[in-house]
C-alpha cells in the first residue's frame, strides 16, 4: 500500500491505522486486494479464415472485485460477538453502497459496490478475529471528489461611450459564458449539467474542443431545473419528468483522462440563464 488507508462501507471503518467503532472494537485493514490493480478485460476473439491470426477487436474492462482482510481485535468476549455480527451484516441487504477509499498517498476516491461473497469470519482467540469482505463493483471506475463551476449566457460587452469621458467608459463588460473543468484521473469521465432560469427559446450547450453539442429545443420557466447526465443520457426536469425528447441534438462527450474540457453556454433571450456543470475525476 502507497500510504495510510482506510476503507468505509455500510457504516464501518477498516483502517491501516487501526479504527475503533462506538461499540468499543477496533478493525484493522491488512490488505485491499483488486483496488490498486486495474479491472479485467474482456474481448471476443475471431480467427482469420485461412490466414494468420485473428480479427482486431475492441476490448472493454470488466467488473471490479474488491476484497478487505485483516483484523478485529477486542477487549471482551461479548463486544467480539457484536464485532462478527456486525462484520457478517456488511452490505446484507443485497443492495449496491458505497466504497470509500482514503489513502494520504494520494486522492479520496470511491466505487459503487455490491456484497460479492459470503464474509468470512474466523477466529484467533477469544477476543481477536480475522475478516474477509469481498466486494462486486459492476463499473469498475473510481471516482474522486465531484468539481463544480457555473457560468451565465455567452453575452458580447460594451463599446466606447460616446461623447467621450475622462476616464473612458467601455460599457459593461461581457461573458464569454465558458466553464472549463480538468479531468485529472486515468479513465474518462461524464460530466452532468444542471440548467436553471428563464429560456423561452430553450439552450445550448457546446463542447468547445470537439464542436460537440446538446441542444434543448423547448422552453424553461424561470424557477425551473434541467439536469443532463452524460453517463446515461438522461434528460430530467425538477429530477422526476423526463425531457429526453426535448433533446434535439444529443452528442454526447466523455472527458478523456489528464484533459481539461470547455462548454459553451448559449440560450437566445434568456433571463437569468445558468449552467453548473459537475464532473468527477475517474480512475481505473
């Protein structure tokens, strides 16, 4: 392990450091195994007809499987039993949480996980066990912390006032209505933007470098909220009515690793028009 670390999930702290819970045992992490290294990869494979080799084919990364091990130590029998109860009910719902991964070598990241095995608790001494967790994390990028930056309406500035004063007066100053954000991982990443304010001609939304674009052809009232999700393509207004059909130019952009993207914000005769665009860094 780089550094010092500690893994949160389903309440619990298992820690390199050592982390004692409320109930008076302390869980210590003694390896993260399938956290470090990078997902599988899964390709088909065709052999050439009558030639050497095989077809090129694109590959994907699989799924991520996590496992913690290490220790539970406590300071009596009783609060040793309630340490295994507490281990064996990790994620015992069978619903996705969350994997949370600090390491003081580098950034905080994150992963959604599922319960992958049955825990596998044993025994040392009365008042000492061992664990082992294994975790299923079906989309294998780690995240880091979410970025955030908002920007108005691309609006010109002003000229020169005339007759002219001492000092000049330019008029009010313009908004190139840009927010740029540096996707600092390894891995690509989807970007998410949330639209508010009053658009009777809908927006549009630019990804400078490639020209992309996400055009939103009806009208926002003010007090509205619109949220775009590059991850899955979604459209919702207010988080509960899909607008996707609204939608009338939907290019996509993912932010490739160690690259800072541009979006243009545009929208004719808006009042009050905003774009926030948020963003996590992702790793493989």
């Amino acid at each position: 392990m780089p550094g010092k670390r500690t893994v949160t999930v389903d309440g619990l702290t298992f820690s390199t450091e050592g982390w004692t819970s409320p109930d008076g045992y302390t869980l210590w992490l003694d390896k993260l195994t399938g956290w470090d290294d990078g997902p599988g990869v899964r390709r088909d494979r065709t052999e050439r007809m009558n030639a050497h080799g095989e077809f090129s084919e694109r590959g994907w990364r699989g799924a991520r499987l996590v496992t913690a091990e290490g220790d539970a130590t406590c300071p009596t029998e009783q609060i040793a039993a309630l340490a295994a109860q507490q281990l064996a009910a990790v994620l015992g719902d069978g619903l996705d949480g969350v994997l949370e991964v600090t390491d003081t070598a580098t950034v905080d990241m994150s992963i959604g996980a599922y319960l992958f095995a049955e825990p596998k608790i044993e025994w040392k001494n009365d008042t000492t066990a061992t664990y082992q967790l294994q975790f299923l994390c079906p989309k294998p990028r780690k995240y880091g912390a979410a970025m955030h930056d908002q920007t108005g309406v691309a609006t010109p500035g002003g000229a020169l006032e005339y007759p002219l004063t001492d000092p000049l007066d330019y008029g009010a100053p313009g908004d190139p209505g840009t927010v740029s954000l540096t996707n600092t991982g390894t891995a690509d990443t989807a970007p998410a933007f949330t639209v508010s304010g009053a658009m009777p001609n809908g927006f549009t939304i630019t990804h400078v470098q490639s020209g992309s674009q996400l055009v939103y052809s009806d009208a926002v009232l003010a007090g509205q909220t619109i949220r775009l999700d590059a991850a899955d393509g979604s459209v919702w207004l207010e988080g509960n009515a899909d607008r996707s059909s609204k939608l009338t130019v939907r290019e996509w952009v993912r932010v490739p690793k160690r690259t800072t993207a541009t979006w243009l914000f545009e929208s004719a005769g808006s009042v009050g028009a905003q774009l926030i665009v948020e963003m996590r860094p992702a790793w493989w």
